[in-house]
C-alpha cells in the first residue's frame, strides 16, 4: 500500500499523470449521477482576499468557484502549462501560480494572465506580502520588477539519499520573529534570521531531509512535515515533527504521522494545525490531542487519502484537493465527512 501510494503522489506532484495529452484521466468518466471530478489531481487549494476559492490541478490549470460558477484558467496563457501546485496573493491583490509543464510563475490580475518566468515550481509570500519563488536550483524574491536571486548555502554534494529536485529549495515560512524558514529536497530545513542561516537536518531530530512544508503554531512552535526516501527503496522516515526552540518532538504513537509522505500542513483561523496523513485521513491538532477525521462519501475517488492542499472558508469550512478530485469538510458537523464537490456541484 505504501509503495502504491507515493507512487500515485509523486506522479501528481512531478505532472507526470494526465498532462501531456496521451490518455485521458480515469475519473474523468464519473459515475452516473456522481458528477464529474475537477480534476483527476487537485493540489493547491487556495481563498483570495475577495473569498473566490482557487483550487490548482494537475491537467486542467487553476479552477475558480466565485460564489456563483465554476471556471477554469490556463495560467501560461495559452503557452501550455496546465500544471498549477502553487498559488499565492500579493500586497496588492495579485494572484500569482507556479507549476511545471511550462507553467512557470504567472502574475492574474484580475483580467490579464502574464508569464513572468518560465523555470519556476512553486510560489509563496511572506508576511509582508511579498512574493518568493523557486526553480530547481535557485530561490527567487520578487521586488515589484523582477525576480532577484536569494543563496541558500547548501553544500548539494552531501545530499546522498534520493530525492526529487536534491537541492531545491523554497521559501514555506517567514515566523513571528522574523525569521525566514526554507524547505528543500534532501538537505532539510534553513532558518534564515536575516544575518545569518541555520541549518536542520536528520542528525538534530527532523524527521526527514526532504522537507514539504513549514507551519508556525500559536505558541511559536516549528511544525515540519517529510517525506521519505522511495528509491532504490523505501528508508522508512518522513512525517511530522516539531521544533520548540531547541528540539524536535516526532509523533511514533500516532497512526499515519511517522514513516510516511506527508504532503499537507494547514493551520485555520482558530490555530489548530491540519494534517494530512497519507493512506489513514486527516489530523486536527488542537495544541493537546489529534483528531482523525477519515469518513467520506465518496471511497471510490479518495480511499489513499493522498491529501495534497487545504483551505478554509469564511464559514469556517474546509476545501480539501485529493489524489482523486475536490473535497469539503466541516469540522463542526457532527460525524464530520470529506463530501466529494463535482463540477457540477453544489457548491453551497
């Protein structure tokens, strides 16, 4: 089941599945009176500062629900790329998506689709609200005209374990403090304090050098969430962790957050962390215990649980993009279940 599983996800998060238009999607055939996926891959779920909903794919580019329709926009405008697994919303109210497939990093306003960069993967913002980006060997910060580079100092020799990208890098956090934290594949995770980088590996705790995203919580915590190694065969690290300030804390007891690729970390508007646990469901941690949360209509599409983007509505509730289509949740619903969202609908 493991091997199956990051198989399936890596190949949605590399644009290997459905994007070069040889064989069409699986799921794209629905079954009668289900409704039709968005996408086979939804991996970027993501709410602008106006409350559209912007959900990024795999083989279809970015969709949007706006409260009243469904669309879909192909950010390399017209230039192929219909790959997006990152979506970002500047100081001034830009969207900007970063995906592979000649996606590049594109820049919406609101009525044009403009390809700043065509070597880019991924998208994020600090807490200013500016714009950071990554290629394969290289970070990127944005300064209103152009893409600056910005070092990471890492040593890319020392990576010896498999990785997708050894070496590449982004930009998943700036704390409370200041300090800016970077994820990378196969040398772990950087802090960046504004003068000088502090670099976190295996040897002090993390729980794998391939780090996916970084979260802050409310008490000032460093959360991580890793993915094993997978070839020439599985090294069985990967997970969550969390750092306090002088050590890591990993989660052995808890069913799906160790020894496995772990792709999603989202923290709500009340504080509590999410995450998604490959193969098990999902987590909500509340600063005490974990919550499962594993029940869905829709078995057929999502049984992997393969949970790759999450977030959260006014109304407090959950946009979940799966290996298998579009889910939503709402944690306050009693025997709370992941229900399939079709293209169709319905939205509300």
């Amino acid at each position: 089941m493991q091997n199956t599983t990051s198989t399936l996800l890596l190949s949605a998060l590399l644009g290997t599945t459905a994007c070069n238009g040889q064989s069409k999607p699986a799921i794209d055939a629905a079954e009668p009176g289900k409704g039709t996926p968005i996408a086979e891959y939804v991996v970027e779920c993501f709410l602008d500062s106006k409350g559209a909903l912007w959900f990024g794919t795999i083989e279809h580019g970015v969709a949007r629900y706006d409260g009243k329709a469904l669309t879909f926009l192909s950010p390399a405008d017209g230039k192929g790329g219909n790959v997006v697994t990152s979506i970002a919303e500047d100081k001034d109210g830009n969207l900007w998506f970063a995906g592979h497939d000649g996606t590049g990093v594109v820049r919406y306003d609101g009525k044009h689709l403009t390809q700043l960069w065509e070597s880019a993967s991924s998208v994020s913002t600090d807490r200013e609200g500016n714009i950071w980006s990554s290629a394969r060997d290289s970070v990127f910060r944005y300064d209103g005209r152009t893409m600056l580079p910005f070092m990471v100092p890492m040593d890319r020799s020392a990576i010896t374990q498999y990785a997708i990208a050894p070496g590449r890098a982004s930009m998943r956090l700036h704390d409370s403090k200041g300090n800016y934290w970077f994820r990378t594949d196969g040398a772990g995770a950087f802090r960046y304090d504004g003068k000088n980088f502090t670099q976190f590996t295996k040897n002090d705790g993390l729980c794998s050098n391939t780090v996916n995203d970084i979260k802050e919580d409310d008490a000032g915590n460093i959360w991580f969430i890793c993915m094993q190694a997978y070839q020439p065969e599985m090294t069985h690290d990967g997970g969550l962790c969390m750092w306090d300030g002088s050590r890591f804390t990993t989660f052995n007891d808890v069913n799906g957050l160790h020894h496995n690729d772990l792709y999603t970390l989202f923290k709500d508007r009340t504080g509590r962390l999410w995450v998604g646990a490959t193969g098990v469901g999902a987590y909500r941690y509340d600063g005490k215990s974990f919550t499962l949360f594993n029940s869905t209509d829709r078995p057929d599409l999502n049984t992997i649980f393969g949970l790759q983007g999450m977030t959260e509505d006014a109304n407090g509730i959950l946009w979940c993009g799966f290996s298998g289509g579009l889910f939503r949740l709402d944690p306050a619903e009693e025997n709370a279940s992941f229900r399939h969202v079709p293209r169709e609908g319905p939205w509300e």
